[in-house]
C-alpha cells in the first residue's frame, strides 16, 4: 500500500447554481418554456436573479410555482386588462361609472396648468395579480428565505443607480422592476423613486455570481438594435435608447455565463402577448440545444421538494385593516370604496374588485397592500398603504350625435375637495344644436348615507304624439296625429344615497321639476291661439333602487340589471289648475349572458305604470326611437319615431342579439314588443298579446369618443322603416 492510497480523498463541492432572466417585456414568456424544460430535468437552481419580465417570472418560480403552473397561469391572462389598467365596470360606485361612461378625454390641471400623468397605467392590475399569487410567501420579508432565494433589479430614477430588491414586499418589489418608463408608473419604496431596472441592468449576472454562485444559466430575451422602419412610436424609441448601452454591455456578459440560452424572438416585441404560447415554445426549444451541458448539473435527489399549497386562493380571511397615509379622506370612505369589513371572510374576485373601485376614484396616485398572516390559520390582517393624489382639477371633453339631440360638444369642470375632504363638484355644459347643462355636487361618505344635489337642463325640438299633450276635444279640432313641441325640462334633487349588499344603491331624495312645453304648430290649428302645453313647476319625493352589473354598458356580454324609481308629486304651480296628487312607478330588469366567446345576448324587460291624477299627461310614458339618457319617461323602442306610443302604463321587453365580429366591432340583432295605454294593468291587457313590435339590424363600433352605431329599424304595424345614428357617449 502506497503512501498515496492512505490519504483520504476530499468529498467533491457540489456546485451552486444561479439562474438569471433578463427583461424583455412579452418576449419574457420565453423564460417559463425555460423553466419547464429545466423542471423535466430535475435541475437544482440555488438562486435566481431577474430583471423587469424577468423578475416576474423569476419570483414566481422562486416563491414555489413550477414551469408548467407558471405556463398555465400566464396563458389564462388577458394582458390588455393587466397592463392598461383596464378596471371592471362592475367594479365602479354608479357616481363614478356614469362619469367614466360619459367622457372621451379627461385632463388633470394644478394652478390653470395642465398636468399629463407619469404613465398610460398605474400598474395597479400588475401588483393586484402579484400580490394574489404571493400571497403563499406573504410572511417572507427576507427574499433570501424564499423556496429559491431571489432578488430583483430596479432603477432609481433620481440618481440614476441600479438599486438590488432582495426584501420587503415581494409583490411591490417586482411590480418596481418591471415599471418599464412612459407605460407604468414609478413604484416608491424606501422613500426611492423606482422604475424598470432594465434602464440600468437588464441582465443581473454580476450580482448574482457575489452570492456565491458558482455556475450561472442566464436566458437573454432582449431585443437587438431595431430599424428605422420599426421605430414609430415613443416606447420604440425609448427602447432602442435604451438598448444601445444594454447590447454593448451583454458583450461582456454573455463570457460570463456559463450556460448562455438565448431563445429566436426575433419575430416577437416586447407587447406580443397574444403570442405567448409561441413564445414560451421558443425558450424550451433554445433550452432543449444545451440538454448535454444542462444534464450534467446537480439535480433534486427526488423532486423539488417544496411544501405548500400553490393553488389560487377563492377566498381570504381578513382579521384587522390596517390603513396608512390616509390625511383628507377618512376609514370609512376607504373601507367603502373597498367594500370591506373587519373580521370577514371575501372572495378574492370581491377583494380585487373593491381595489379596483379605490383606485377607480383617482383621489390616489398609488395604492399597495400586503397580507399579514395572524396566530390563525389561514387569517390574515390587511396593510393598506396609499398616497393620495394632489390632483384635484379636470377638464374633461366628449362629442356627440343620435337623432334627437343632434350635434353636441361637451365641455366639463371637475372640481374635486371643493369644500370637504370627501366631495367632488361637477359641471357639464353641453353645446351644439340643443344647449343643455348637468350640475351635481356629491358628498361621498362611503360605508354611510352619502349626500348629493344635481341640477339638469334639457331641451329638444320633436313632432310628437298629439295625445300626450291635448285632449280628445282639442286633437279633433287640431286634426293632426303628430305636432312640432319644444320641450324645456329643468330637474333639480337634493338626495342621499347608500350602497347595501356591496352592490345596491338605494337613493331617497326631493325634486324640484320646471317643465315647459309649447307649440307653434297647433297655435294654428286650435281656436284661441293655445302655445303652451306645460309652464309648470312640480314638487316630488322620490325612491330609487339599483343594481347594475353589467360588464359593458353599450355591449353587456355578461351581468345583471335593475333599476326601480317612485316618484309621489305632491304639488304643481297655477298653471296646472286640475292638479291632484299622483305617482308614478316604473322599473327595468336586464339579463345578459354569454353564448359563446364571439355570441351573447341581452333579456330586458321594461314596466311602468301611474297611479292618480289622470290631467297630467305630460309625464306619461312615450315609447319611440333609440337613446340612453332620455328624460322624464321617455323609453326607447325600435321601429317608432321619438315619443309615438304613449299611455300612461306600458309594458315592454327587448331580445338582444351580438356578435363581435372583430375586438370592439359589433353587429347587432334586436326585437322588441310592447304594449301601451291608458288603464292598462286595471284591465289587465298588460298581460295580453303585444300590441306593437319593432326590429332593429345595426353595426356597431366601440371607440374612444364611445360608440358609433348605426340601426336599421323596421314596424311591421307601420310597414316603415327608420335608421337611427349615433356617435359619442351619451350625456
């Protein structure tokens, strides 16, 4: 035996291996077919590094998801609601979806000076989905004591440093990574302004070989020097700033690495998202190139060994709500707009939803949250961080044509704090063929009774039903079946307002109506001159209940509606001399649903009638044309001109049909049946045959003015047709 056989051998270090992703927004997605192809392996990875897309996937990875779970989430997303901060229209108070369903262009302005936002997104949709599928690791502040340690790169866009992320809140930590320039808005943390690290290191390899890892696989997803041709836009052009000093960079980094994938995206950019299951094929496919080097590295001795539930929460337990940073606007209001009580178990889709409606006030420019475990299982509390907005004036414009109202421009003033803390004044005026105005000044209290007023003026110039407005005397006399009116209305409520089973708002209030009515045509048709129809002031108290959770106002594919109101008049002035007390009830209940992905269709069903004084026909209800903001009790229906069917109850129901033939362009298939008159539930032929019916074949386009449509209506009682027009929000 040599002296050599009796010196014992030193066991063989096993190495460490770091994993480092780069950016490269939707081309990132390369990195999950990565991931799963090292998953199949049984690869051992000791750290992971990421930047911006990179730190995204990087996390999840790290925080216990594998390949295939990673590919199954990001496939089920859709990255335009994600990104633009597309919120949910279900997720608005009815104050605020009205005013999000009215402008086309809304401009902050501070000191007469206006004020353009930092980003097109917040990316509140990014941190809300982080935080959900974090919150598994919600307890780990150290980034080092994740399943896999980890650590992202940020860009302080004071100094201009490279700043690493490797504790804290994980979720805000790589939504900061991510904070690509002009599309996402900063992420303060640590008192740091924070945006994509991209902009500094896009590819962590450095950084990551100082903890000790001794190999490194880096996946480089990032774009080459574009051409002319391509740069046509500002975040291009951004990008390829940007990327001259990245390429020269990745010369060097590229020797560093020891197992260097780079996947062909050359086809793709940074916002291909709807081609994700291409490009994640594309990373498992330049993974699958380096299978010798990968398949000599050190693997799991069973599987990765991680030991917890990595399933979507349904629901989350909050114990305690803890709020920060909150000066003007009080607990209460926030709570409410979040639709949240202490001590209660919510449906994450609720949760989400509740975020999505605070933020929807833009009375914050940041919100973040984190889910503090407590001693029970599975119960969390809730800290709620946010900053609010500084911002309090808005100009906001819209345009708008139908065939009623004709041409409009729309010019508004928002004032927000205007004399509390938690109230927003209002003001439309709307010019063009009608001149009109709307005034609200709204107290919003949240969880408790908020307080409102609004004023509104409306006019128009129609031929109209001769019996809503004279009677049998004077309409044989006057010999015509339709005369030209002009119709002045002035509405003025003071109400107060509550939200009750999250999403209920029930409004009780008193209306102050000025109603004048005149006519040029019977003046000369009728002995006496007679011109005025209606010069009357009314005084009501009125009741109004409401559900709306539709997804899409003008194009509901799914959602449920009700709106019920009850108006008692109680007195009208001198010149409705026969005036006795009277009511009127009326209600809508709509249905939409889903035939398929392309196909849905909408039930909607309309009743109303009058209790009481029959001399006051004026506020009777009149069916015809097509509109969504009608006043008083006009109701739409197709094949009728504007304010033909009259009565004072009615029945009617619409059956809609849409097809979205492309993203936002719609054709449409529509019948509704009514009936209509006088006494119509004491006789009971409500409930008969309908009377009238009416057809519609439209097209429909969404923009960003609001719809524009154009219906081709047809009444086979009639054996006419009518084509209706619109373009804009209606207001």
């Amino acid at each position: 035996m040599n002296g050599q056989d009796s010196i014992p051998q030193k066991p063989q270090k096993t190495p460490k291996i770091g994993l480092v992703l780069s950016g490269g927004g939707a081309k990132g997605f390369a990195h999950i077919g990565v991931l799963k192809v090292i998953d199949s392996l049984g690869i051992k990875i000791d750290y992971i590094a990421g930047t911006s897309m990179g730190a995204i996937i990087g996390s999840l990875y790290a925080s216990g998801y594998s390949g295939k779970q990673l590919d199954s989430i990001f496939s089920s997303l859709n990255f335009d609601d994600v990104i633009n901060d597309n919120l949910p229209r279900s997720a608005k108070t009815f104050y605020e979806r009205d005013n999000s369903e009215r402008y086309a262009v809304t401009l902050p302005f501070t000191n007469f000076k206006l004020k353009l936002p930092s980003a097109l997104s917040r990316g509140q949709n990014v941190f809300n989905l982080l935080s959900k599928l974090t919150l598994h690791v919600t307890d780990i502040p150290d980034f080092d004591k994740l399943p896999i340690p980890f650590f992202c790169v940020a860009t302080d866009v004071e100094t201009g440093k490279a700043i690493i992320l490797d504790h804290g809140n994980l979720a805000q930590a790589v939504t900061a990574s991510g904070a690509f320039p002009s599309l996402f808005q900063p992420v303060i943390i640590d008192d740091r302004v924070l945006i994509d690290g991209g902009v500094i290191n896009n590819y962590p390899i450095d950084e990551l070989k100082a903890k000790g890892m001794d190999l490194i696989i880096g996946v480089d997803v990032q774009d080459g020097l574009a051409k002319r041709e391509d740069l046509n836009s500002a975040p291009s052009i951004l990008l390829q700033i940007n990327n001259y000093r990245t390429i020269s960079d990745m010369i060097k980094k590229v020797e560093k690495t020891d197992i260097y994938i780079k996947p062909d995206i050359t086809d793709y950019t940074v916002v291909s998202f709807s081609e994700g299951k291409k490009i994640i094929e594309s990373g498992a496919r330049a993974t699958r190139i380096k299978l010798d080097e990968l398949g000599q590295l050190p693997k799991y001795k069973s599987s990765r060994g991680v030991e917890m539930d990595l399933t979507s929460k349904d629901s989350i337990a909050i114990n305690e709500i803890k709020i920060y940073g909150n000066n003007r606007y009080t607990r209460a209001y926030i709570l409410g707009k979040l639709k949240l009580v202490e001590d209660t178990k919510v449906s994450y889709a609720n949760f989400n939803e509740g975020v999505n409606n605070l933020v929807a006030t833009n009375n914050f420019t940041t919100f973040y949250f984190e889910f503090e475990k407590t001693d029970r299982p599975n119960v969390f509390n809730l800290l709620a961080t946010l900053d609010e907005s500084n911002v309090t004036n808005f100009l906001k414009f819209g345009i708008h044509y139908d065939d009623l109202y004709k041409s409009a421009a729309l010019v508004n003033f928002t004032k927000k704090r205007a004399l509390l803390d938690d109230d927003v004044v209002s003001l439309d005026l709307i010019l063009g063929d009608q001149v009109r105005y709307n005034f609200e000044y709204y107290i919003d209290k949240g969880f408790y009774w908020s307080i409102g007023l609004r004023s509104r003026f409306n006019q128009f110039n129609r031929n109209v039903n001769v019996k809503l407005f004279l009677n049998d005397q004077e309409q044989s006399l006057a010999g015509l079946n339709k005369i030209g009116v002009e119709i002045e209305d002035q509405t003025n409520q003071i109400y107060i307002q509550t939200m009750f089973a999250k999403d209920f708002a029930l409004s009780l209030g008193g209306e102050h109506k000025r109603l004048k009515i005149k006519s040029e045509t019977v003046s000369a048709n009728i002995p006496g001159g007679t011109r005025f129809f209606e010069n009357t002031d009314y005084l009501s108290v009125f009741g109004t209940l409401r559900l709306d959770t539709y997804d899409n106002k003008y194009y509901p594919k799914t959602g449920f509606y009700f709106s019920g109101d009850f108006h008692l008049y109680l007195h009208a002035s001198h010149f409705n001399k026969d005036f006795n007390n009277f009511s009127i009830a009326k209600a809508d209940i709509g249905y939409a649903f889903g035939i398929s992905d392309k196909l849905s269709t909408n039930i909607f069903t309309q009743g109303g009638f009058k209790i009481g004084d029959n001399n006051t026909q004026s506020l009777d209800f009149a069916l015809g044309g097509y509109g969504n903001n009608f006043i008083n009790n006009f109701i739409s229906f197709y094949g009728y001109d504007y304010i033909t069917l009259t009565g004072d109850s009615f029945v009617k129901t619409t059956l809609s049909l849409d097809y979205e033939l492309f993203k936002k362009h719609h054709i449409t298939v529509a019948a509704n049946y009514a009936n209509i008159g006088y006494g119509l539930f004491e006789s009971g032929t409500w409930f008969s045959s309908p009377t009238y019916s009416g057809y519609a074949l439209g097209y429909g386009l969404e923009t960003f003015l609001g719809p524009l449509e154009a219906k081709y209506t047809y009444s086979p009682e009639l054996g006419e047709s009518i084509w209706l027009f619109n373009l804009g929000f209606w207001f």
